[in-house]
C-alpha cells in the first residue's frame, strides 16, 4: 500500500510492526544461543514457559492459543519433549482425544536452569531502560494483541 494511504497511526503502527519482526527473528537467536547448552531452542523453551506458567495442566491446543502458534507446531514439539521424558501426558476428564501435558521433574528442573540462565540475560538487555517505558511499550502491544485476536474470533 503506498504511503499516502495510511493514517500517522496507520504508519507508526506499520513501523511498530516491522519492529516487532525484526525483534522476534533476534529474540529467537538469541534465545537459541541462551539455551543451547540445555539442549533447548527458543522453540522448545517457548512451549516449557507456557506448561510451566499455565495455572493447571491444558491441552496442546489451549497452550497453542495462549501462544498464539498453530496447534500441529505444538504438538510437534510436545511430542518431542514426551519422547525425552521432559513432558508426559495425563487423561483429560473434559475430553477423550485432547490429553493433557504437564512438565516431568526433569522437564521442571530444566525450566529452572533456562530461567536462571534468562534472569540475568534480561538484566542486561534491560540495563538503562525505564520500567515506566516497559510498561508502556507493553500497553501498545497487549493493545494490539487484544485487536488482533479480535479480529480472529470474527473470522473464525
């Protein structure tokens, strides 16, 4: 679309959006490198965080959605971490098929050492940034994020 066509927010937000690209490709880098040693990828590591922080253990399509991520990817990795003892699966009561996926001990412990290897990674990458201006950033794109997934419930 030429430029002229959009609104000031229109283009900011374009700017914002190309930003966050551009930001997600070096936070995956970045997260590789963090946790490789682990035996992780971004990837893997994405997918433990969100077993990890759901309050009780979900299906693999409840933790896709939470992530905004194609179920198939998910299970693609789930599968992977049951296979090396890292997730296990347990009977959902609420549904035959849809099996729940909670974190093994080991699969525990090793949430733990990436998070101890993440604590002081943000620490630098956070040096000399106001946590007023986190916060804010944050707002824009929760912002965005709740259109987004708007915009999705009306299609689907």
């Amino acid at each position: 679309m030429p430029k002229g066509q959009r609104t000031d927010a229109g283009e900011a937000v374009t700017a914002l959006i190309l930003d966050v690209f551009r930001l997600n490709g070096r936070l995956l880098v970045a997260g590789d490198r963090l946790v490789a040693k682990l035996g992780l990828t971004s990837a893997r590591w994405q997918v433990l965080g969100a077993i990890a922080y759901a309050e009780r253990p979900e299906s693999v399509a409840w933790y896709a959605r939470t992530m905004g991520l194609h179920r198939q990817g998910v299970q693609r990795i789930v599968n992977e971490l049951e296979t090396e003892g890292i997730v296990e699966f347990q009977l959902n009561p609420h549904h035959k098929r849809a099996q729940l996926v909670l974190l093994t001990s080991k699969g525990q412990k090793l949430f733990e050492a990436a998070s101890a290897l993440q604590g002081p990674w943000a620490n630098d990458l956070s040096s000399g940034l106001k946590p007023k201006d986190i916060a804010t950033a944050r707002r824009v794109i929760d912002q965005l994020k709740e259109r987004l997934e708007h915009e999705i419930e009306l299609v689907t």
